[in-house]
C-alpha cells in the first residue's frame, strides 16, 4: 500500500506539471506570439505564403515540394505513431500471459495498474496519429491552394466584383493569401500537437517502472521543451504584416467551412 502511495501522488503531480507547463505556452502564444518559436514561425509562414504566391510560375515549384517535405515529415510520425498503437495494444492483450519482473519497480504491481499505464500511452499514441493525419490533410489543401494566381484573378475581376457578390454569383470568388497562410499555420499546429503527443509518451512509458521516474521525466521534459519553444534572440524585429491587396477584402469567401 505504501509503494502505491507514490503513484496516487507523484503521477497526478507531474500531469500537472505538464498541463500548467502547456496551458503557460498557450498564454504566451496567444498574448506574446514573437516570444514563442511557435508564434515566430507562424508570422514568418505567413510571409512565405505571400512570397510564394507573388509569381506562382516561378515560385509554384518550390512551395509543393517544400509543402511536400512537411507532409513526408506527418506521414512518418503518423506510421510510427499507428506502429506503436498496434504494438502495444499486443502487449495489453497478452500481459496477462507474461511473466513480469518486478524487481524494477517502484509502486502499483497490480495488473490493473499495467493495464492502465499501458492503455495511457495507446492514448498518447492514437492522439498523434489523428493529429499528424489532420496535418495532412491541411498540407495536401494547401499545396493545391497556394498554386493559385489570385494577384491575377484579382486584378482580373476587381472590376466585376461587386455587383458578382451582390447577385450571388461565386465565379469571381478568389483564393487569398491570408486563407493559404491559415491553412497551413493548421497543418503546422497540427503537426506540433501530434509532436507534443509523442513528448507525453515518455513519462507515461517509464511510468511502467515506477512513479519515481515518471515523475523526474516531467520535470526534465518541461525544462528541455522551455529551450525548445521560448526564444530570447534579440535579433528578432516585429514587422508590420502588409496590407491586403485593394479589392482582396471584398473578394475574400467563406469557403473555409466548405472545406472542412
């Protein structure tokens, strides 16, 4: 009863640790986005995304193959995420036919204690998958999306525009730059989810030994993913993001829920 003590403690304590740590990176994403690696390189996505789209004929190439790579990255991390999956949910089905050394272990033997541990990172892992497979299917939209030459088509339909959207007509609809850019900031969000997911199966798999290095693996992941996600470069310069294009606003359409 002592030994399981620990697990009734420590175990809840590093989830906090790891929760305060993660809700902490929301906060400053949200309130001070140039402060997080996150948030620099979403506003730096979203001048890439310009960029691209600028001259599509010569920059088109270029934004498929490096969306390509991002979806070649989610693809292997979404494989070794559903791999893991498997192999565990093996090793719940059959842990009641193996014999466990115990000598190891620190805390709850039981085999509802396995099974516990051990279904809590088939969580970890199932989450990734989905997370990486949203990310995807965000990369795959935008590689189709950012080929588009929407400076064309707006300087080809301004004229037409507003009597098209007062009748309704949706041929004049044009593609924005701000859409493609949150279209990919989702894919990349996505991918850092399924990516934090991974993160969270390390304390849950020493788990099985015990609460004790659990517990120590939280404190050591929070310290190492605060390097990680804050920067402190003073080289960083805040810049304005550009006005849209005249007539970008009026053309905009709410075709983010068609997608989806």
């Amino acid at each position: 009863m002592e030994r399981e003590i620990l697990d009734y403690v420590l175990v809840p304590v590093g989830l906090v640790v790891m929760t305060f740590y993660h809700v902490w990176l929301l906060h400053q994403l949200l309130h001070h986005p140039t402060r997080t690696v996150i948030g620099i390189n979403s506003i730096n996505r979203r001048f890439w995304v310009q960029a691209m789209m600028e001259d599509v004929s010569k920059n088109g190439v270029l934004a498929v193959q490096t969306l390509r790579n991002n979806i070649m990255a989610s693809t292997l991390l979404a494989s070794t995420a559903i791999m893991l999956s498997s192999m565990i949910a093996v090793l719940m089905t059959s842990s009641g036919k193996m014999e466990r050394s115990n000598a190891f272990i620190f805390g709850d033997e039981s085999a509802l204690g396995f099974n516990i541990k051990f279904f809590s990172i088939l969580v970890c892992f199932l989450v990734a998958f989905l997370f990486n497979v949203q990310s995807i299917r965000y990369y795959s939209h935008a590689s189709i999306l950012i080929n588009v030459p929407y400076s064309k088509m707006m300087s080809s339909s301004s004229s037409s525009s507003s009597s098209s959207l007062d009748n309704g007509d949706q041929s004049h609809c044009v593609i924005t730059a701000e859409y493609v850019w949150t279209t990919v900031n989702r894919g990349s969000y996505f991918w850092s989810l399924g990516l934090r997911a991974f993160y969270f199966s390390f304390p849950l798999f020493l788990w099985i030994f015990g609460p004790i290095p659990m517990f120590l693996c939280c404190l050591v992941l929070v310290f190492l993913l605060y390097f990680l996600d804050v920067t402190l470069d003073v080289g960083w310069i805040g810049i304005s993001a550009p006005a849209p294009a005249p007539g970008e606003e009026v053309l905009r359409c709410a075709i983010d829920e068609e997608s989806n």
